[in-house]
C-alpha cells in the first residue's frame, strides 16, 4: 500500500503555553509538521 504524499504544511506558533505540561507533544500529534532544527534541538 503507497502512502499517499501530504502537501499540506500544519504551521504552529509556539510560545510559553508549549513549554509546559508536555502540550509541544500533544500539536505534533495534532498534526503541526513544520519546524526548525534550532528549535528542535534548544527544546531536546
């Protein structure tokens, strides 16, 4: 079965409400698919 490509881009702002009470994991489960490796990597 192929995986059908999204071209959709789910772009979220984050700010202090993503910093606490793990809610970064819960607008990647949402689906927000956009970021950046300084981002990423200040926040692992």
């Amino acid at each position: 079965m192929s995986r059908r490509l999204r071209r959709t881009k789910i772009v979220t702002t984050l700010g202090p409400a993503t910093d606490r009470d793990n809610n970064l994991e819960k607008v990647i489960a949402a689906g927000a698919n956009v970021g950046t490796y300084e981002l990423f990597s200040r926040l692992a």
